[in-house]
C-alpha cells in the first residue's frame, strides 16, 4: 500500500443559497488551499469541494456547472427546490459520506477561516471523528448580533441542550459520524444539537470569523429567531415545564389573593379596583396565549413528523467524472 492509497479523502460541503456574489471568490481561495493540503500529503489527490445548490434564483447553479467544467475539484449538487441551510447541508453530507473518507462542511460566505482546516485535517488523522470549528471571539459581529448569539447558547445550555458553544456548521466528521447522523429522521432539523448526539471522540478547533466576502446574509432576523426556535423546541421539552411551573405560581398566588379578598369582604374593607383587574386579565391572558403557542409549537412538530415527509430531493448531481446524474 502506497503512502498516497493511506491518505484519506476529503469532501467539503458548501451549501449556496443566491451566493453569485461571492462564489468564485470562494471556489478560488478552496482551490489554494486543497491544493496545498495535497501537496503536503494531508489529503488524497481525489478530494473534492461539493457545492449543494439550495433552489437558487440567481446564477448559482450555472457558476456551480462552470467551475466543475474548469476544475475536476468541484463537484455539484442542485436541489429540486428551496429547502433551506440545514436541509441543503445534511443532502451534501449525505452525498459525500458515498465517496470520502472525511466529510467537512461551510458556509459559501467566506466568514469561516478556511485555514483552520489544515489542524481539523491534522485531527481527525490522529483519531478524531468529529471536530468542530469554533469562533475564539466575535468582534466582527454588532453588539445586537453578538448579545442575541451568546443569549441564545445560554439559554439553550439551560434547557440542557448539548450544543457547542460559539460553534456553528463548521466542522469536519468522519464517514462513520456521518453514516450515524443519517440514523437520525427528524424533518425538524438542527444539526448543531444533533451532532453532538452521535458521540464519538470529538475536540474543537478555534479560530476567527471574519466579515462577509460580498453580498448580504441570508438569514434575516425573522430566519434568526426561526431557527433558534427550533433549536430550542427540538431537543428540549423544558418549555413546556416552564409553563407547567408558572400556572402552578399563578394557581397558588391567586388562592392567597382569594383569601385576602374573603376576609376583606367580611371585615367590609373592600375596596374596588378595575385597575388592578383589567391588568390582571390582560396578564392571564397574554400568558395563556403564550402556553397554548408553545404547546401548539410542539403539537405542530409532531404532525410534522408522523408525516415522514423526505426532507429534499435531488435534482441534478455532478460527479467528478463530468457527466450528470439525476
């Protein structure tokens, strides 16, 4: 066996969503850097940067198509339709885990440093199955960004989420960790608590995020909350105990505040007060509303579920040997 048969292949997976702007920026700077982990005898020769195209509008797909005709590196993925980030990523870890020994995945944006993948190449070949890129520090994000995100991470270590801290889709896992992710079914996905899940020997590789190549972020803020939300309702039932809990509260404070108004009433010191009983109503409610939106958050996920609805479908695929397949 020859040194080169021992070095592992390497998938990146990129999912692109109308990234026209900054694609060939990105195709450029992964070219570099592949051809230098292959000359240092990282990575085997037959490595590839698989670039999901998620039901674009723009000319994503047919800068995807160019680069794979100039470079056998590149290989392309074309969804039948918008099925958004996390869809589009678990279609191309899945595609890859067909053909590679080591399965790394990114953003097209160019924010994640793509030199940090040489230590998570160097991991992973001394024994590591998942590791995960994360950001040392977040001074490139606004002040309302950075406090939303450290909030969220927070809260959802809280909630007794098992989710890395400050990491996002950025890492590198091996056939085997991903061949065990696809075990999992779910149609509500959130890979950064569903990673962790799988175990394995796993460490983290630090690193800092930089600012957007060119074009704007695909996810708003409405996409933002969205997906935290989903982070939270997916892997953790302790909202639905919060609300349990604070009925409980409201129960017991309304059964002393009934005492105090019957012995009010029967030593004649009532006093009527529409002020405090107009709030009261709004309050009770404002957190009814709340319980029956969490609760129904949850009911929707499981007729969501008990559907088994595929999660994508593939449109197009472009393999390294230039043809297509459906």
């Amino acid at each position: 066996m020859t040194k080169m048969d021992i070095l592992p292949i390497l998938y990146l997976v990129v999912p692109c969503y109308n990234e026209e702007s900054v694609l060939r920026e990105t195709s450029k700077r992964l070219l570099e850097k592949f051809s230098t982990l292959v000359k240092l005898s990282q990575i085997n020769a037959n490595s590839k940067v698989l670039l999901v195209d998620d039901g674009s509008s723009d000319k994503t797909w047919e800068i995807i198509e160019s680069l794979h005709q100039s470079n056998s590196l590149f290989c392309g993925l074309k969804l039948s339709r918008n099925c958004g980030h996390q869809k589009a990523l678990l279609s191309g870890l899945h595609k890859a885990a067909e053909f590679a020994d080591l399965i790394a995945s990114m953003d097209a944006d160019l924010q994640d440093d793509i030199n940090a993948l040489d230590e998570m190449v160097s991991r992973a070949r001394e024994g590591y199955e998942v590791v995960y890129g994360v950001r040392n520090d977040r001074s490139s994000d606004s002040f309302l960004k950075r406090f939303t995100a450290q909030s969220f991470y927070r809260f959802q270590s809280s909630l007794g989420v098992d989710a890395v801290y400050n990491h996002a889709d950025y890492r590198l896992m091996s056939k085997r960790a991903v061949l065990a992710l696809s075990q999992f079914r779910e149609v509500n996905l959130f890979l950064r608590g569903l990673v962790p899940l799988v175990g394995f020997k796993s460490c983290c590789v630090y690193y800092s995020r930089g600012k957007r190549f060119a074009g704007e972020s695909k996810y708003t803020l409405g996409k933002m909350l969205s997906f935290a939300f989903e982070g939270i309702t997916s892997f953790s039932t302790k909202p639905i105990r919060i609300i349990t809990l604070t009925g409980l509260i409201i129960s017991l404070f309304s059964l002393f505040a009934l005492v105090y108004l019957l012995i009010g009433h029967f030593i004649g010191d009532v006093q009527v007060g529409w002020t405090s009983i107009i709030m009261s109503i709004w309050c009770l409610g404002g957190l009814q509303l709340l319980a029956l939106g969490v609760i129904g958050e949850y009911v929707g996920k499981t007729y969501m579920e008990t559907k088994r609805r595929p999660r994508y479908f593939i449109e197009e695929f472009l393999s390294d040997k230039g043809d297509k397949d459906a």
